[in-house]
C-alpha cells in the first residue's frame, strides 16, 4: 500500500507510491511513449483490460464493461491511493504519516484512440463535466475523503502516460495544501471586503477588458493577472458559486461551450501543445462559501519548473498576460 | 524592464520577463540543445561574449575578462531582474505589481567544456562554494534586495539551456514564498521545542541511520523522510548555522568533499540523470536565528510536475527514500 508523508517543516504532503514503485534503471529510459498504433487499453472493444468501470455514459442500453459507452470512469490499474483498508495515522519520531487511503480514476473521454478534447461535440464534452460532477457526488459520501481533485494531462510532457485523451481524478483523506492556501487568500480577501475575490476580479477583467479570451452568457474564460505559464487561463462560471458539484446540467452545457471554444484556441495558436488543467472546488464539508468560487485553470505545458522556481516558489513567465490574452482573443477558430 | 506580479490569492510572486519574451511560434521548438562542439560563450577564450565579469578566481595575475580564469562570475546576457532603475511599487486595482529589480549572475564552473561540477577537483569545487559565499556577501550590500537564491540546473530536462557547466544566482527584492514557508516552519518547531528542527531531523537520522547517505566531520548527506523527488539528497552542516555566507574556507572545503562525493553517488546510481539543486539559506538581515538552519538540497530530475501536484501541492515519488540512500549508501565510486 502507498504510504503518505508529512515534510515537517512545510507540511507539505508525499505519496510514497509502492504500485508505481521504481529503481534506478526504470528511470533510464524517459522519452515520450510512441504512437505505434499498437494496443489501448482505453479504446471501446478492450473493456476487459481496465478495472471494471464505476461510472459510463451508455445510451444505448449496453453491459457494463462492454464496447457501447461514449465515456468510461475505471479505476486506475495503478493506483497512487486506494479505498481499502485503515488510515494508519503515526508519528514516526519527529515525522508524520499514514496509510495511502483515498481513490484514483480515469475518465475516458471518448471510445475513439482519435479523438481529442477539442474535437469532442459539445454533447460529448458536456457528458465529460456531468461524469466530473457524478463523481465527486459519489466520493462524497466516503467520510474519509476530504478532497476530490480533477485534472487531465494532455500530452507527454504534461504528464500524459497514455495518449488516449482521458482526465483523473484523485480523492485524498486531507484537504491538500494547495487548496488550503487558495481558500485562506480567498477568505483574508472576504474578511477585509465582504466580497469574493474571484467575483472582484470577474469585474475588473470584464471593465478593463485586456485580459479576457472569450465569453458566454455563463461562463468567462480569461488570463490570470499573474499567470504562472504562458498562455494559462482560467475558465469561471460569472454567478457565485463555490462548488462544482451542485453545478446543473444546463450550466455544464454552457462550460462546455466555452471550454471547448478556449481549448480550440490555444490549438490554433500553440499548434496542439502539452497541457494541464484543474478544477478548482470547494473541499467536501464546505459548500456553502461566501468566499471561495469554483472555476477551472488550464496550463499549457510551455516553460520548465527549474532550480529558480523549486527554490523560490516565484515563476518566471515570458509571455504578459495581457499579450497571450490578445492573441487567444484573435485566434481564427 | 522585467514585471514582479502577485497572485491576489496565493501571494505568489511571478517575474513577467520582457528580456525573454516569446510568443507562441518560440515555443514550438522545445528540443534539447545540440551539442554540435560549436560555440561556447561560456568558454575560456571567449569571455568577451558575457557581460563583463564581477567575481572570478585567477591565481596566475591574469587581467579580468581574459583567459588565465578557473572560476568566473558574470551577469546574465538575458537577465530576469536587474538592478537599475526604480522599484515602482503599485496597484492596478485589485491587484499588485513593481519593477523587476534584482541581480541574475552566472557562475562559470570551470573554464573546460568538457567538465561536470561532479568532475572538479576538491579545490574547485571549493573555490566554487567560496564563491556562492562572496556574491552573496556583495550583493547584501544593496539594501533594496532580500534574499540571494544560488541553484544549479544541471541538464536539459532540468532547465539548462546551456551545456557548459554552471550555477546561477537571482537576488530578490522579496523574501520568497518557499523561503519564507520554510523560515515559518522551522519558527513552528522552535516555539513547541526550544530547539532548530534541522538539528532535530539530523539527531534522529544519524541515530536511525536508514536515510543517511554518507557524512564527514563536519556534514551529513541523507535522504529526507518525505522527499518530493526520488533520489532526492539533503547535505547539512552538522553544527547549527543558519547564514550559509558565515561559512569559513575549511568549512566549506568539507563541504565541497561531502558535495562532491554525492554527486557522483547520483552519477553513478542513476547514470548522470539531470538535476537541480538549491542552497537554503536564511535571508538578508537575519543572521542569527536559531531556528533557521542552511544546507543544499539536490533534487534528481526523474518524474514530472503534472495537473495533480499542480492542483493539490502534494508530489507522488515512487522511489521510498529508505531504498534510494540505501542504494546510494552502497555505490561504488
């Protein structure tokens, strides 16, 4: 079983993953997998060779596990956390650790090996985002799970293993560090003005117009003021809300919409790079904030985390992005 | 002039860095750099191609910016802060921003291209950590600057974007996120304990002995208890000290062995992966803290930074640190 570990000074938290468990010769070999049009365990016809599914979209009233789905949600085949057993929560002298409790899936967005985010229809894109929402339902009702964290991975350099277009989820027993820090800014912000921070910066970007991409009668997709990587942007439903869950299906169309329309364009202009992305939610327990708004970032996988930046925690970005903004804006789609 | 932006939410600084703007064609080519024997600015003999140099070690009374060097320490021709000009502290609404100002100087290991930093000889590799010494003692002198970051990017995939060896150092106007986090930390422990929770973790360790790599008189290497990569090596001053520029040349010349000999414990086990490593050393002002304590961290560059530890802070390593310093306990070098 994985084991997670407390750094103690920064408290930031370590999944030592026995399943993916590796020495030194496994780290030899680093290129980017082939496209050999060799075997997928995540095309329709070989359902047999993933876990069996927990969630599917199937329309046409086929099995389970069987080819007839247009999207797929198994549990990873090698997990970093899994559901069973205890927590297993101790000190190990001055160190803190416990059992890798928690759960790790995979989205499989679409059946073709072709097809990818950006070329999906809205109704199959929209049928992704429901998959997000039914998912983090279900984890839910785990009283041991704190967080769900959705992300996808499009591209080796991103941290793509398969090339099917797929996204992951990973549901942890603490609310991760990353996520307490956002809802402690958003809560300092809410404290000083009584407003929502990610409502402040809708207005502003709406009023001073620079930074926005694109938007619908719904949502806004926009550059951050302080992007991290170059052409990053960050997708928010306008009306106030701090969990996705709650999100009903009409909205998840219009995201769609829209997330789609952003990552046709970062196509056009990048040519098809590497990228991330994550959904930002409330954490499971808190779903009446006044102070935290739900809304997806997406990376694209540009610039190298270096010395600099493992160091400083500061980034260094060399697109402004009022310019990326701009060139999103006036992308021919 | 380069642009310090914070994130309104994190309090994380980003550089936007005008010296190296690109737009989006510069990012379609992101292949390693070839090493065709071509050009080397970084060569002995061509030191008329860096911006002139600051700090260099030549023991045969040759004149600066001339071959005659064995280390050498010059600004960077593509700067990400620099030192002229105002600071320009200002708001744009909700948001907040000033000037790039700061320093971003190359250290010039050796003037032979063919050499690694684990290569050099001890006095070298001394002269070396004598001189991560000398400019962090320069550049204190600026009153407007609060930190000196000195990292090493060794390798491509590590962010090097030349081959010839060498370290980099950026002066900061702000203490950095990361840096302070630590500094917090450690305050933590001290107020629970009385005593520095470096000198607590090197107690435990030499006693538990499992993580410890190697150590002499004066330094320990081990592997930390929740590393965030694999392989990762931590080299401590076994005597609390938290100002690395304090450091005496014999101090640092048993460093420089300790260093030295850990690095090619990493060459050897992982066969001259790419790494990154950082100096952790308390910031401008605070000479004497006793919670603060500096030393190196060597971080092997062998797993991806992906949506997952981008969304939640935590970082999955699939290499226990127990297995990895057994391993490089055991090497042969």
């Amino acid at each position: 079983m994985s084991e997670l570990r407390k750094d103690p000074i920064l408290e930031r938290w370590v999944i030592i993953s026995t399943e993916r468990q590796k020495r030194p010769q496994d780290f030899f070999l680093q290129e980017p997998p082939k496209n050999t049009g060799g075997f997928c365990p995540f095309c329709e016809g070989n359902e047999d060779k993933t876990p069996n599914e927990v969630y599917s979209v199937r329309r046409n009233g086929s099995a389970p596990d069987k080819p007839g789905w247009s999207l797929r949600t198994v549990p990873n085949r090698f997990p970093v956390l899994t559901v069973e057993g205890e927590m297993g929560r101790e000190g190990v002298g001055i160190f803190d650790r416990m059992n890798g409790i928690g759960a790790h899936e995979v989205i499989i967005e679409s059946p073709d090996h072709k097809d990818t985010l950006s070329s999906l229809s809205t109704s199959q894109f929209t049928d992704l985002l429901c998959a997000y929402r039914e998912r983090i339902a279900d984890l839910k009702r785990d009283s041991r799970l704190k967080y769900v964290l959705i992300f996808k991975n499009h591209g080796f350099a991103a941290g793509a293993s398969l090339e099917h277009s797929h996204s992951q989820l990973i549901a942890l027993p603490i609310i991760p560090k990353q996520v307490s820090e956002e809802l402690d800014g958003c809560k300092k912000h809410f404290e000083l003005k009584e407003r929502c921070i990610y409502c402040d910066i809708i207005r502003q970007e709406r009023d001073q117009k620079e930074r926005v991409v694109s938007e619908n009668d719904h949502f806004i997709a926009l550059a951050p003021f302080a992007p991290i990587s170059p052409f990053e942007t960050w997708i928010l439903p306008k009306a106030h809300h701090c969990s996705y869950e709650h999100a009903p299906d009409d909205l998840l169309e219009s995201l769609a919409r829209l997330f789609s329309d952003t990552l046709k364009r970062l196509d056009k202009v990048l040519g098809c790079q590497p990228y991330n992305f994550i959904l930002h939610s409330s954490p499971f327990g808190m779903e009446d904030l006044d102070h935290f708004h739900w809304h997806f970032e997406i990376m694209p996988k540009l610039t190298k985390t270096a010395g600099f930046e493992w160091g400083s925690g500061f980034y260094i970005n060399p697109t402004p992005p009022e310019e990326a903004a701009a060139i999103l804006r006036e992308a021919k789609i």
